[in-house]
C-alpha cells in the first residue's frame, strides 16, 4: 500500500488585504512552517500572492491560487494566467470550486482546460468535485461525482495523473456547517480512486490525494483523516483561523 503524504489546503476565499494575509501566513509559520510530515498549501486571494509569497520564504508550506485562465495571455481582463502563479512560486491552484460553478457558471468543459493548462505549467491542481443538497437528495451523488471526475480530467496523462489533487466537496456542507458522515465521505473518496483507478491504473490512482472539502473543522478531523481514502482536508472558514487551521494540520499529523 502506498503512503500518501497527507495534505491540508487552506482556501481564503475573498477574505484578507495584503497586509492581513502576511499577518495570518507569519503567526502559521511560526507554528507549523517546520514541520515535513504533512503538506500545508495556503491559498489566498490574487492581490495577496506575492506578499503571501515572500512571508512564506524559508518555510516548509507552499502557495496555492484559488482559480487561474487556461490561457498563458492575452485580452482576457480580470483574469490570472497559470505562468503569472508561477512567477511567484505558487505550487498549487483550485480549480472547478462549487462557488466558481455556481456564481460564474464554469462548467466541466472549462475546469478540464484549466487543469490541463495548469498541467503544463508545472501546478497541481486541486480539482474540486461534489454533489448539491438536491442532486444528494435523489441519489445522484456518484453519478454527479462520476461526470465531473471524468469531464475535467479529460486528456490527463498517466504519467500526468500524481501531480493531480481531488477534492470532494458536497456542496450542501460548504459553510454550513453540516458534515458528511465519516462514512458518506469514505464512500465518495472511495469511488473517486475507483474512477481514477480506471482512467489511469492502480498505480497512480494510489497515488493521487483526494481531499475532503465539507466543513472540516478540528472537532470532526480526527475521524475523517483515519478513513482508508480520506488524505486531507480543503479548508474554508477554519483556514481563517490560525488556532483551528494549526488544529487541522496536527489533526493530520497524528493521522499520518
């Protein structure tokens, strides 16, 4: 069985100033930017990248974007090209969040350009996928899990396929604070590296980490980073807050 490293990702989302985010990522370093047996990714909004960037310097969490264009340039106003991430030594970027689905209409067509240019480009995507509260509902939630896997990985090499990070994320537990049971999210995890065993062979399906990304908080992230497919968190909220996002990462630690 391979050892997969787990992964805790912070996503800021619209939250923090430059010299707000510095103050977050300096008192996180100062607690966790040492430690090796986790991977800790923060992801702050685009006007806080290159400040975040170099409060980072020297420590063991890496940068992450929360979206990109699948263009390198061009007349595309208001966007962020995968080689301008990459000037400031992001390793990551979110891609297909169920809040870029619904608030900007990006469907699985577009995610799937986006992770590929962010293939090229030497990022690894988090790719987010996940079921709404009615689609749950009727009992659509590994069909709904299935297309979007399969749409927005389309063209993804093998060779390709461990530089890749899934998220699920049911969307009805985004911020509500309600969680998936440990076994609704095992169960989901579980299928995701079924579909990626098909797309890309055993070997690098074990490879690749799929995050759970409802609601995790540290009251419940013991229990769901002991699950066998479960190997970490995209955080929201909680990523807010150095205390619980430090909570977070030691939560994984202890899993490891």
């Amino acid at each position: 069985m391979i050892l997969r490293k787990k992964l805790i990702a912070g996503n800021w989302k619209m939250n923090k100033t430059a010299a707000d985010a510095v103050a977050l990522v300096q008192e996180t370093v100062s607690l966790i930017g040492k430690q090796t047996d986790v991977d800790v990714v923060v992801c702050p909004p685009f006007t806080a990248l290159e400040s975040v960037a170099k409060a980072l310097d020297g420590s063991t969490l890496k940068l992450g974007a929360q979206n990109m264009h699948f263009e390198a340039s061009g007349a595309f106003t208001g966007e962020i090209s995968a080689p301008m991430l990459r000037a400031f030594f992001a390793t990551h970027v979110i891609l297909g969040h169920s809040e870029r689905r619904t608030y900007f209409g990006e469907n699985d067509e577009l995610i799937n350009k986006k992770v590929l240019a962010a293939l090229r480009n030497q990022l690894r995507p988090i790719l987010c996928v996940g079921e709404t509260l009615a689609e749950r509902e009727a009992g659509s939630t590994l069909k709904v899990v299935q297309t979007q896997t399969e749409r927005c990985l389309e063209g993804v090499g093998k060779e390709q396929a461990p530089t890749l990070v899934i998220a699920y994320e049911p969307v009805w537990a985004i911020g509500t604070g309600k969680v998936a049971t440990t076994a609704q999210a095992q169960e989901v995890h579980a299928f995701i590296r079924g579909l990626l065993t098909n797309l890309f062979g055993e070997p690098a399906a074990q490879k690749v980490r799929i995050l759970y990304g409802g609601s995790m908080k540290p009251a419940n992230a013991p229990e769901l980073l002991a699950q066998k497919d479960i190997d970490g968190g995209l955080i929201g909220g909680a990523s807010l807050e150095v205390r619980s996002f430090v909570d977070l990462v030691n939560a994984a630690i202890a899993a490891k």
